[in-house]
C-alpha cells in the first residue's frame, strides 16, 4: 500500500511572474514557473500549414508561426486503422526514449493514440502475432501517411511538446481537451480508456458504462484518476465543458488560416489544479487575490469538499519563505545539492544527456566502506529522483553511483529508485546498475527543464564551463591573416579585427606592437576593436572599406 504523503500547493505571484510549487512533507516537490515571456504551449491547438514532408524521416515538418516548424512524425497522425496503429508503437519513440502526454502534466494518462489501442485490444499481442509482415505493413502505412501531407496543406495540429533548443515542437493531429475528470477525444471513434491508477474492476466498469452513456457519437474519452468514485453529475458536468471548448474551436476554425492559434491550453493556475488537486492536498495557499479568486472558483466547481482548504496568504514574510522552502527554490540553479548525511550529488548539463556523479563527501571515514557506500547512494536515490521533478529535467540521465562489491547492494538502489519514480507523474524508463556503477534512467521531456527556461547561457563559455586560453584565440587570429594574405594577394589591405575585450588587451598591451608586426608580416593595416558580445574563442574580421565580414570566407576547415 503506498504511504500517502501530506501535500501543499503554494501559489506565488511576484510582478509578472507566477510561480506554483507543490509541497510534499516540508520539501519542495515541484515547481512551476511562467513568465509573460515564457508562456507554457503544451496542449494548444494550431491550424497548421505543411512545410516539406520528409518520407525517409517517416515525419513532416508544420509550420504553426514559431520560430521553428513542429516537427509532426507519422505515428502522431490521426488515423482510423488500428492495425497500423499498433505496428508502429515500437517506432514511435522519440530521441528521449519516452511517449507523449494526454493532457498536461499527467504521467498517469498517456497518449490517445496508445491508450486507445490498449482499450480497443490491439498492442503488443497485435504486433507479436503479425510480425511477419510487420515491416511491409509499416512501410505501406509510411507510404499511405506520405501520400495524404503535403507541402502548403493545411492541418489541425496539438502541441504535445514544447520547443528545446533549436527544435521545434513536437506535435500530433489526435487532438485531445484535458478536463478535471477526463481527457475527450475528437476524433475518437467512440473508444473509451480508463487511467491504470484505477485498479477496481467494478469501479472501471462503472466508470465506462457512464461515460460512454454521455458521449455523443464519434468522441472518444480517457478517465482520468481523480474520476474515480466521482458522482455522474460532475462527470457529466465535465464532459459539457470540453465539448463547448471543442464546438469553439469548430467555430473558429471556419474563418482560420494557417498558421493560426486556434486554441490556447487553460492558465497555469487552473492547469495545475486540475493536474495536482487530489484528495492527499491539504492546503492551497496562494499570495495574490486573482489568483485566490481564480483557485477558489475551480475549487467550487471540481471539488467543493476542498474549498475548507484554500486560504490568502497574509503572512508578514514572502510565501515561499513563510513555508520554509524559499532555500529549495534558489537550490535549483546550484550544480552540487548536499545530502543529510554529508555526500552530495553533483548535476552536469550536457547536449546529449544530463550527468549526475554521487560522492561520499564527509560522510566517507564514519563507517565500513560498503555499509557507507550503501547508505550514501540510497540517500543519492532519494534526491536525485527529487531533484528530477524539481528541475523538471528530461530525456537520458546517468547517474555515477559510488562503487559497492555486492550485488545485493546495487539491487537495494536500484529498487529503492524504481519506488522513489512511481511518486512522479512524468513516465520514465530505469536500468539496473551496471558493473560499472552506472544507472541510465529516461524521462519524459514535454518542456526545456526549468533551468533552461529560467537561466541565460554564459556569454563567455556557451554553458561549458571551460573557456578558451586567449593565447590559443591569438595563434587563430595569426592563422587566418596568413591564410587570407596569401589567398588575396592584394597587399595593404585595411580589416579591423573585432575579439572579446579579455583577448583585446593582452594584444594592446603586448611587449612589441602587435599591428606594426602584422603590417611587416602580411602587408596587411590591422586595427583592433573590443566586442563585449563576443567570446573569448570568437573573433570577426571586417574589410575597412565597405565593412563586410570576411571571417568565414578565409576561416580554417
């Protein structure tokens, strides 16, 4: 039976900013942040128009008016065959190893694509028994998918993840509208699903049996935890919101053209209630009367039995102060978190990957090696799974465990982390330790992690931490006059030379004058100039006379 935990949603309004954090026993679990200029975009419906179909990639690129195309991969396009559906489940996983989300924020409920064909029968008993002519059926259906975009169509698309980088945002045609009580799909042939999390047979029954009563023809539905031992008023209620949000955007879509917003998620305010409220929340704070307001008029509608819970902050500290996990908040952009015990846990961002090292600290000469080691990964487990949905970090995660000699020890971690994962609501994968100490975990990335969203990369190492020595900067500078003097071979040419102020004075300040023995070198007028925007590995050389950058024509392969 899982130990219920004693939860506070915090809601804090600061200037423009808002942030919400879910508190479970003391800690912060969970937060939530969005700026004017930072809006959340999961969930939001587009029109979107086709930029180029790429069959080799079995994807299209949509342009929805961002600053990249949504990239669309064929699995997430609405389709009528189930079979195709269900052959292409092992393809469908992305460059995180993990599926798409139905409705905001709930790990719980997964996509109607996949949730939908396990109602419906198919999966991987489908694909086991067919798995003959697996590979020419999913060609065709590549194929078929192929033949109906085409580039300047124009397609009914959803957001199912926000851009990272320089990649768009990941999206789907099997539009979905999340409510309290249920997710309802549109296109979704009448099917019915209901979330794992509901366990009794009697009450999953009920709960279809009504659902499917309510439902007009054609819609499909996903039944959502909180729904359980819900009363059909409130269900039914539920279902009315949805199908006037979906007639709107029917409405809208009459005058629409693409690329167009067609319909936006709810605020964050109602989108985490809706996620977050369950019956374990004790309290609901928040510091701003809008959003009291905003909190107690959901609460009234979705459960009325919590409105004793919701109350003004009118403390005399800051609220996340007052609450004690002001300290949690500010940890987040710290790359080393100290455990209790005196290890710690040190958090690289890569490319690739997020890298986390366990190290004893401390703690390390207290006691035998392996009963220490043991203790301090077992802690490391703990936090690391807590610092995951804190900083809402995604995709592959490898985690340096401090090297233990007994199997059954590595087992205790491992299993201590697959119990510390089923608090969270984001789906994950998780590997046992390797020989090496390694344990690779994967986790759905539906948005940039906080700390990409609410911190600037460094302007002068680009996030790696580690900037190049201004003296191997100067030996390129010497390496490109060379090679644009001898491939121009006009001499007496005037370029000024741009770098970052850190490499421009060790060269005005040299012991010899740096330009005059460029002059005597290269025939080449040289003058130098301080960029602050630039690195101290960059530097940008423009023609004197029409001011034209030349740097890349005659930089080194």
């Amino acid at each position: 039976m899982r130990k219920t935990v004693k939860k506070q949603l915090l809601m804090n309004k600061s200037g423009d900013e808002i942030q919400v954090a879910l508190v479970e026993e003391g800690r912060l679990a969970e937060l939530v942040i969005e700026r004017p200029d930072s809006l959340r975009s999961i969930g939001d419906i587009y029109l979107g128009r086709v930029h180029k179909v790429i069959e080799g990639l079995k994807a299209a690129f949509v342009d929805i008016g961002q600053k990249s195309d949504g990239f669309l991969h064929f699995s997430d396009v609405g389709t009528t065959t189930e079979d195709y559906r269900a052959l292409i489940e092992d393809d469908d996983d992305d460059e995180n190893g993990n599926g798409d989300n139905a409705g905001e924020g709930n790990g719980e409920e997964r996509g109607p694509r996949e949730t939908a064909s396990k109602a419906s029968g198919s999966g991987n008993g489908q694909k086991n028994g067919k798995s003959n002519g697996a590979d020419r059926r999913r060609q065709s259906y590549t194929q078929m998918i192929a033949s109906k975009l085409k580039p300047n169509d124009s397609i009914l698309v959803q957001v199912i993840k926000e851009p990272i980088g320089n990649k768009g945002s990941r999206l789907t045609s099997d539009i979905t509208i999340a409510g309290r009580f249920m997710v309802l799909l549109p296109f979704g042939g009448g099917q019915i699903a209901v979330s794992r999390r509901v366990v009794s047979r009697k009450e999953r029954s009920r709960l279809k049996k009504l659902v499917r009563s309510m439902l007009p023809e054609g819609f499909g539905a996903i039944i959502r935890t909180v729904a359980e031992h819900q009363e059909e008023e409130l269900l039914k209620k539920d279902l009315e919101k949805l199908l006037v949000k979906w007639e709107q955007i029917e409405e809208k879509l009459r005058d629409a053209n693409p690329p167009q917003l067609i319909f936006k998620e709810d605020t964050i305010i109602s989108s985490v209630l809706r996620d977050s409220l369950t019956n374990d929340v004790t309290e609901v704070v928040a510091n701003s009367p809008g959003i009291y307001k905003e909190t107690l008029n959901y609460i009234r509608w979705a459960a009325p039995e919590m409105e004793k819970h919701v109350t003004l902050y009118q403390g005399k500290l800051p609220l996340f102060e007052g609450y004690g996990v002001a300290k949690d908040v500010e940890s987040i952009f710290s790359r080393k978190v100290w455990l209790k015990s005196g290890g710690y846990i040190i958090i690289e961002h890569t490319e690739a990957m997020v890298v986390i090292d366990v190290n004893s600290g401390r703690y390390a000469a207290k006691k035998e090696q392996e009963e220490n080691s043991l203790k301090t990964n077992l802690e490391a487990a703990r936090e690391i799974v807590r610092q995951l949905r804190l900083r809402d970090i995604g995709g592959i995660i490898v985690v340096d465990f401090i090297d233990m000699l007994d199997p059954k020890n590595a087992k205790k971690v491992y299993d201590a982390m697959k119990n510390e994962l089923r608090h969270d609501r984001a789906k994950s994968n998780i590997l046992p330790m390797s020989d090496f100490g390694l344990m690779q975990i994967t986790r759905e990335r539906i948005r940039p992690s906080l700390m990409q969203r609410m911190g600037d990369q460094c302007p002068a190492c680009g996030g790696s931490g580690v900037v190049q020595a201004r003296c191997t900067t100067i030996n390129q500078v010497e390496r490109w006059l060379r090679k644009y003097a001898l491939q121009q071979k006009v001499r007496f040419q005037q370029l000024d030379l741009y770098v970052s102020p850190t490499v421009a004075d060790p060269l005005r300040t040299a012991d010899h004058n740096i330009e005059l023995k460029w002059f005597l070198q290269h025939m080449l007028f040289v003058r130098i100039k301080h960029d602050e925007s630039l690195r101290s590995d960059d530097f940008r050389f423009y023609t004197r006379k029409n001011s034209e950058d030349v740097t890349a024509e005659y930089s080194e392969l």
